[in-house]
C-alpha cells in the first residue's frame, strides 16, 4: 500500500503537511459528495488546502477529479472551516522517514491545534517519542517492551506453541541440538534424567501436528508399540506440557544444561513481573508513559490438556486464560515522574501526546513562532532549530578496556548509575 497523501496547510507563508481531514464532517453533512479515488496515494479522493491565520483554519482550494473548489462551495474565496471541529495538527522540524514505509513520515515537533466552528482555540507543541521502549539490561536486553507485555502467545498462539514444542522434541531427542528451552517448574528425578540423557544419545524421531506429538526412536509406524525410549519420552514431554506455564525455569543438571536458550520459549508467556520490578529497581530505566498507560487485553497459556492414545501419541489442547491488566497506579506515576524528569517531557493522557516541560517564557522563546501568530524573531530558522532528539546522551571512554564498554557497548552513565561504577557488575545484572 503507499503512504497516502496529506493535505496542506499555510502558516505564515510557508506550507506544511497537515495531519487529519477537517473536510470530512463537511462531506458526511453534505451527503450529496463523492469523491473518485484518482491515485493509489490518495483514496480519499481530495486533495485539500488549508490556510491558518488570525486563530482560523479556511480551506483555500481542493483538487479532485470529480469535483472543483468552486462547483463545491459557490465561490473561489477561502471559507471558514466553520463546520469543524477537533485536532489537528502539522509537524515541523526535521522529517524522518516511518519505520513503516506505508504511514506517513515523522517530525521532531507539531502544533497542535484545537478547533471549535474552524476557531483556533487552543495550540500546544507536541514532541515527538521515538525510542525508549527497548530493555538495555538483564536477560531480556534488546527485547522491546511490548514483548515484555504480550509475549508471543498474544501474536500468534497456533504459531508460538507449535515452535515451543518442536524446540522441545528437538532437545529431547536430537544431540546436535544446542539450545534449551525455558520449562515450566516441575520436579525431575534421577529417573527422568537418565531418560533426557538416553533420548539424546539414541535420537528419537517425532511427528508433530498442531493437535498430536507422537514419538518412536524407529521410524514411528513400524513396531512402535515396543519403543521403550520413545515410551517414556513420551510421557516425560506430557508431564512437562501438563504442569502449570505461570514460571519457567533452565535445567541445571550436569549433563543437559547449556548456554544457549531456545527462541521459542523466550517470552512465550507475557512477563508482566520483570517489567514492574525492572521499573521500580533499574534507576536509570523509563519507558514513555503511554506504553503503560492502557489496559491491556492479554492471554497466556496456563497448561496443556493431554489425550493420551498410546503410549506412543497423545493429543495436546492448550488451556488459554484470557485476562485484562493495567500497570500498577503508582508504577504509572513513577515512571512519569522519572520520565519528565529525564527528558523535560510531559504526557498528556488526554491527548496521548508529549508536551515540553517548559515555562511559557521558555515555550515561546522556542516555539513562538508556532504558538502566536504576531510573534517574530529573526533568527528564526525553521527545521535545524527544532531537531532536538529523544535520546539520552551518552558518553564513552571512561571504562573503554573493559567488557561492559567494549563489547556490550554499556555507556560511562549507565556504568556509574546501573553498575555502581563497577563495569564488572555487569555479569550480575539479570
């Protein structure tokens, strides 16, 4: 799909790309106008220009292929846009592409306006977040947030269970497999241990279905009924699946632990518990307000119902519990407070934006230009002058030398901060 077009704002003689589409209330009331999509960047059909001036929004001319400004409104003059009202906003400051190449392209800042009747009633410059949603730390460094929140159940549950217990039958049943997947809490005894072992030496040969595991160290249909290993394989998996997913754990025995921990078992769950605790003991560690502030309509696996037809197959059936969760008040308030203080940003719930934390001499000393249309300043220079970045700044070299610097990139801020200025520290961190 290609991004799709944005209509054009004036301010002060310069033009800007206008984020909504004050027309539509006009259309919907007119109920006699139809727009012909005429390319595959613009389906509404329209292109509009719009014009701000005197705390007013007038639309001074559209392009359609069906429709002329004046066969619309009886007139070639600018209108009052009196029959809208809401936000909108337009961005300012340098432009970044999306992540995503089919929405629209960012800027480090935006006007909002407020409107009433196509009277400006309101205007507030809104910040730009980008960032700050990954973990830098512990085990689940690198991993975004979201995926401390959903878990992979929440993206695809048919998908993410079927990877887990193939990367399961793998590690139970092919030696050349190095990776471990994460288990749900259960007691292994010596026996148990001496069937991993042999499962792993001999090899086994699975079939897997979304619905059926069935197991056999021979090819699986030939004799298979007198497949010992395979047997009690077999019913190790199903007590593994059968116990309770709410906490995982690594093997630690000699003889089956590795480094390496499967992909697949890695947040299989949400783990909404590390992420609480992460915000209330990593000092250093904010996430922007809004990730926290909805309530989340999540589900995770609690255990697996088992079938079994032999000793051999058994049918496998998740128990899914579906649950909704919003973050703790006081963690919300926390990390806000943290957050403002950091990066001189406030969250605006009302709005789902970011305002600067400034005084309004402050405010208008950068943005005046934006914020009172009589406002002039000479060295006014639009774009440069608005490109400050989300981003803490960092810095490098104090602990250069050492692993946490040199290999895993750890700033001297975070060393001193997180680390108690102990670079190895590092390897506790978990």
């Amino acid at each position: 799909m290609t991004k799709q077009a944005n209509e054009i704002i004036e301010y002060k003689n310069e033009k800007f790309s206008l984020f909504g589409f004050p027309l539509d209330p006009y259309i919907e009331n007119r109920g006699d106008v139809f727009f012909k999509p005429y390319s595959t960047a613009n389906w509404r059909g329209y292109q509009g220009y719009w014009k701000l001036t005197d705390n007013k929004l007038f639309i001074t001319n559209l392009e359609s292929s069906n429709h002329s400004y004046e066969s619309l409104f009886q007139t070639k003059n600018p209108i009052l846009a009196e029959w809208f009202s809401g936000r909108i906003k337009f961005g300012f400051g340098n432009c970044h592409s999306n992540k995503s190449n089919f929405l629209p392209s960012i800027y480090d800042n935006y006007l909002m306006l407020t409107v009433e009747n196509g009277i400006i009633k309101e205007r507030k410059i809104i910040k730009t977040v980008e960032g700050g949603d990954q973990i830098y730390f512990g085990k689940y460094k690198g991993r975004y947030i979201q995926d401390l929140i959903k878990g992979k159940i929440n993206k695809g549950s048919s998908d993410a269970i079927k990877n887990y217990i193939e990367d399961y039958l793998k590690f139970l049943s092919d030696p050349n497999f190095e990776e471990l997947p994460l288990t749900p809490y259960i007691k292994i005894n010596e026996n148990e241990m001496g069937i991993l072992k042999d499962g792993r030496n001999w090899g086994v040969k699975y079939f897997l279905t979304p619905n059926y595991v069935a197991l056999s160290s021979q090819v699986f249909w030939t004799n298979s009924v007198e497949d010992e290993i395979s047997s009690e394989i077999s019913i190790f998996l199903e007590k593994i699946l059968a116990s309770s997913f709410g906490t995982f754990f690594k093997f630690r025995k000699k003889g089956v632990e590795m480094t390496v921990t499967s992909e697949s078992s890695i947040l299989l769950n949400p783990d909404l518990n590390y992420l609480n605790w992460a915000l209330k003991n990593v000092e250093t560690f904010v996430v922007p307000p809004d990730l926290l502030s909805q309530k989340f309509k999540l589900i995770k696996i609690k255990s697996f119902k088992i079938n079994r037809l032999n000793s051999l197959v058994f049918e496998y059936l998740p128990v899914i519990e579906e649950f909704e969760y919003t973050f703790p008040v006081d963690i919300q308030e926390m990390n806000r407070n943290m957050f403002q203080k950091k990066y001189g940003l406030k969250y605006e719930k009302e709005i789902n934006e970011y305002t600067y934390d400034l005084s309004n001499i402050e405010l208008m000393d950068r943005f005046g230009f934006f914020l009172d249309e009589n406002w002039q300043k000479k060295d006014y220079v639009r774009g440069n002058k608005f490109s400050d970045s989300f981003s803490e700044k960092k810095t490098y070299g104090k602990y250069s030398g050492t692993y946490a610097q040199d290999v895993e990139g750890l700033s001297d801020n975070y060393i001193d901060i997180v680390l108690d200025g102990q670079p190895d520290a590092y390897w506790n961190i978990d």
